[in-house]
C-alpha cells in the first residue's frame, strides 16, 4: 500500500533530495514549495524517482496552510508522514541586539509558527494513519563559532514543541510519533552554500533524514543529532 509524505520547502536542497529518497523508499511525495514554476520544475525532476506531486504551500502565510490542510484532507487521506522541512535562517551574522522586531517575527514565523500550525492542521489524518511527524531542526546551545540570534531562537520553539508533543501522544496513547532531526552543517542556499570538511551535501543529509523515518526505531519526543543520539537540552 503506497503511502503518502509531505515536504515542506522541498522544491531545493535538503527538502529536494529528502523528497527524492522517500520516493524511492516507496512514498508517495507531496512537494511542498511556494513558488508553483520553482516547485513544478522540482517536480519534474523527481517524477523519475516515484510519484511526485507538487502542493502549493507556503509556510509564512497561515491562509496557505489552511488550504493546503483542507486540500490533503480532500485528496490525499492516506498521509503519513509530515517532513516540516522549511526555514529562513535570518541574518546569521548580526547580534541579538541588532536584529528588528520584525526580523525575528519574519523567522519565527517560518520555523516554528507554520510548522505548528501545519502540524496541527494535519494532526487528526496522522493520528488515523498512525503517522510520523519529523522537524527538521539546529543546536540551539550558542557557541562563538555558530551563534545566528534569530535561527537559534526560532527553532529553539520547534524543539520544544517536539519534546512536549512526544510526551504528550504518549501520555494520551495517541498513535504518532514526532521527534526533529538536526543533520548538521549541509551546503545550501541557506548558508550560502558553505563548503568545507565538516559540511554535509544536500543528497547526504537528505538520506540521513529518510533512513530516520525508515528504520523503525521508536525516536518520539527526541530532537536527535546526526548520529542518532538525542540532545541532551
């Protein structure tokens, strides 16, 4: 029985190549991207690995998930898995002080803001198909070689979110799983395609991720490293 994943942001790097390994694990994919020629172009280029589908989605704008909830509700009722893939980094090179309000709004809004109204939107599909909720998700501890103000503290929301969640379905026998995977430095467009030897390529850690989801290991409530350990924060 073909099962079917969302991917957020997925039209480009770690969310493009994510989508590529579950569609050849057998998923049915929903690609998820704001921009219909950037996305559909996505799209074409993955139909050669399963059945891709584009899904207008932008995750800044809560009109836009309302839709794409009631749209998958309508069409795709066999969904299982939610990838919540998308996220802005902010300016990482400014001080906490620098930054505007609406700067970190803006940042807040993509990395924990849609993905928790998104999750909750899908949540009563993934609980009858006794689904998989995977955060995609960064250290949030500051250290003087990676301290960006903003992405660090919007996704620091994303990881608590994780945790709570996870607790929670256990306590209430709910029959979903969540927990965030935290790949490590990739090369993207968000870094401005940083390379060096410690970096990841987006097709590295997009089979990170999926070997996450596939491998059976009960990880509920986790926000995990690379390695498969959990946080300690």
């Amino acid at each position: 029985m073909t099962q079917t994943a969302l991917v957020t942001g997925a039209n480009k790097g770690i969310g493009f190549e994510t989508a590529k390994h579950l569609l050849q694990a057998g998923y049915r994919v929903l690609v998820g991207a704001r921009d219909q020629v950037r996305g559909e172009a996505a799209v074409n280029e993955l139909q050669a690995f399963g059945d891709a589908q584009l899904l207008l989605l932008d995750v800044a704008d809560l009109s836009s998930i309302e839709q794409a909830v009631q749209t998958i509700n309508a069409q795709y009722p066999d969904l299982s898995l939610l990838v919540n893939n998308a996220g802005i980094p902010g300016d990482m090179h400014k001080v906490g002080w620098e930054f505007d309000v609406e700067e970190l709004q803006a940042t807040h809004q993509v990395n924990f803001i849609g993905p928790f109204a998104l999750s909750k939107g899908l949540l009563p599909l993934l609980i009858a198909n006794r689904g998989i909720i995977q955060n995609i998700s960064i250290p949030i501890e500051p250290l003087d070689f990676f301290n960006p103000f903003a992405y660090t503290t919007s996704k620091a929301p994303l990881n608590v979110m994780t945790k709570s969640w996870g607790r929670a379905f256990e306590k209430a026998q709910i029959p979903v799983r969540i927990f965030a995977v935290m790949p490590g430095g990739v090369t993207t467009d968000l870094n401005g395609n940083m390379t060096g030897d410690f970096m990841k390529t987006p097709a590295q850690a997009g089979k990170l991720i999926t070997e996450f989801v596939l491998d059976g290991e009960n990880r509920n409530g986790q926000v995990i490293n690379y390695d498969g350990t959990p946080s300690v924060y």
